[in-house]
C-alpha cells in the first residue's frame, strides 16, 4: 500500500529531525514540530485527530535507526488506553499534556510473564476512604521510569480497573529493569497502598483496544528496522569483496537477499493495510476485527524482523558480531519486540481460536 502525499511529507520530517538533530532534544522537537505525540489524538484533546496509519508511519521511521523515545509508550499505549476507557474528564484531564509532548504516560500493567492479558493484571485495587487502594509489582512498563503520568491497570472487586497513580507519593517505588535491548526503556513499578484514582469502569476492553493498537504500532517499528538492517546488509554485500568479487554477485546470496526483501515489503503491506482499516478516533471498527489484524502483523512482523535481523549478521561474516557494528543492535531489538505485548504464539493462538469461533 502506499502513502499518501500528506504521510509521505509526515515520514520525510521526521527522517529529517531523525537525522539532524541531537538525541536529547530529539523527543521535543519531534513533538513541537511535528506533533508526533497527538497524531492519533483527537482535536478535542488537542490531537491531530488523525490514526495508526499516521502512527505507523512514524513509528516505521523510528525504527530504521533504532530511535529511543516514548512514541510507543506513551502515544500510543497509554493515551490509547486513556481514550478507550471512555472517561471524558480524565482525557480532558491528562491528553492534552500528552499529545503536546510536555508530558509522557506509562501504564503499568503486566505481571512477569509479559502476557498482557487484561485478565491476568499485576496489581490489585480495593476502595478505601471514598478512593482506592493499590498494590502490586508491574513488569516491563514502557518509559516508566521518567513518566509524569502513570497508569495502572487493577484487579478490582467488580472486574479489571484503570487507575490514574499520582507517581511521586511514597506507595510507588520505580526501578529500571535491565533489557537485552538498551534502546528500549523498561521499568518495574511497585505499588504499596498507593492512592488511585479510577478512570472509567470496567478497563478490560479498553486494556484490550490499548495493546491492539500498540501491537500495529509496533509492527510498523519492525518494518522499519527489518528495512533498515536489510538495506544495510545489501550496502555490505555490493562492497564487500571475496575470491576477486563482491559477494553481492554470488548468486546465492542474491537470492537470500531477494527473499528478505520480499518478506520485508510483504510486512510493510500488512502493516499498513491493517493501520488503514483500524481507521482514527470513532472507527466503526469492531474489537474482534482490530484483535484479529493486531495478531497477524504481531506474529509476522515479529518473524520477519527476526529473521532479517539474523540474516543480516551472518551475511556480514565476522563483523556482524562485533560491538562497533550495528547488527547486533537490530538482533537485540527483534528478540525484544517479538516479547512485547505478548509473544507470538500467544497472538497466533488467539487469532486461530478467533477464526474458528467465527
């Protein structure tokens, strides 16, 4: 599928920032310039009122170079969960914040087992004095470190909560949790009687809307580091010379190469195709539908990245493992992101049972 002319000047932009600008004033000028962080916000909230494809096409470009930034955890996932939890005050409360870029959320949610199931939450919610208790250890929470806003999604008496935690009281502890991939920001956070403020009612579907979208996301990051790796690994192959040739003529590895990038650009094609239907704020689309193309580009771009990424040091020979080479970077993130928001055979399994229920 192709972009149109307004996505195509929306990915130009930002590869330009991408390119010229500083790491630490990456994240504002993204956001002040471009409006990354309220592209799929709506304009009441002061978003762009816009849709995962626009996201996609960002997150694509984050991921050619493996950009650190809290598009996925914050744009995505907890403004999404915010907005799905149907709770007008807290979005009118918080988005704004959030889509300018001068604040960023975190929504702790998932138990060690990563499954990011909005049954099997982390932390357990109970009323107390005319609010809410909570407590719990959230793993692998996105930019949770550094967050001004934190979530937490709660085991509550009446079903699966959404909670709006104030992080600086002394019931919330935040740690960094070590992660293969160093470009990817993770947290623990455990709560210990912090005080909560409930967003919405019942979160399970919201939770669910939240992880699918974040899935599309996500998928398009790996499209655009499975390119990114590829287009380096052909750029070695047209250089790099062995028995009076450039390996690049060798016709097997031309085919290898070949094969890569029709799995790359297959990837692509899914990945926006699902952002398309999945549509902007309002979409007519139903949750079954958007789960469905959330799990297909979960698996498949998981599988492709992976295996882009390991192709891509093994064709570079003996510096494809080095430190100083960027292979391994690519490596890292694929077996990260193939764990994030569930692994890929919990996604398969999930869209198999959701065919054959049809």
């Amino acid at each position: 599928m192709s972009l149109t002319a307004e996505q195509r000047d929306l990915r130009d932009a930002v590869r330009g920032l991408l390119a010229h600008t500083a790491p630490d004033s990456l994240w504002p000028r993204l956001c002040g310039e471009v409006g990354v962080a309220g592209l799929a916000v709506p304009e009441r909230y002061g978003g762009a009122g816009s849709g995962p494809a626009e996201t996609g096409v960002v997150m694509e470009e984050l991921g050619r170079d493996l950009t650190c930034s809290p598009m996925l955890g914050s744009a995505v996932l907890a403004a999404q969960a915010l907005l799905a939890s149907g709770d007008d005050d807290a979005c009118a409360r918080l988005l704004p914040a959030l889509a300018a870029g001068s604040a960023t959320a975190a929504l702790a949610w998932t138990t060690r087992a990563g499954r990011w199931d909005p049954g099997e939450v982390a932390c357990r919610a109970e009323p107390s004095g005319g609010g809410w208790e909570l407590s719990g250890e959230a793993h692998y929470v996105l930019d949770g470190l550094d967050a001004g806003v934190l979530l937490a999604a709660a085991r509550t008496p009446d079903g699966t909560g959404l909670f709006e935690v104030e992080p600086g009281q002394d019931g919330v502890r935040r740690t960094a949790s070590p992660a293969l991939d160093s470009s990817r920001r993770l947290a623990v956070v455990r709560l210990t009687g912090a005080r909560g403020r409930r967003v919405g009612g019942d979160a399970a579907a919201a939770l669910s809307q939240a992880r699918d979208l974040a899935c599309l996301a996500l998928g398009a990051e790996q499209v655009g580091a499975a390119r990114r790796a590829l287009d380096l690994t052909v750029e070695y192959a047209l250089t790099r010379v062995q028995f009076g040739q450039v390996i690049g003529g060798f016709q097997a590895l031309r085919h290898r190469l070949a094969d890569l990038h029709v799995l790359v650009e297959s990837a692509r094609s899914l990945c926006r195709a699902a952002a398309a239907e999945a549509g902007g704020a309002g979409s007519a689309e139903g949750p079954a539908d958007l789960g469905r193309r959330a799990a297909a580009v979960k698996v498949y771009c998981s599988d492709v990245l992976t295996q882009t990424a390991a192709e891509m040091i093994q064709l570079h020979g003996a510096i494809g493992i080095t430190w100083e080479h960027p292979a391994h970077r690519y490596l890292k993130r694929a077996h990260g992101a193939r764990h994030l928001f569930g692994p890929p055979d919990q996604h398969a399994a999930a869209l198999a049972a959701s065919l054959l229920d049809r």
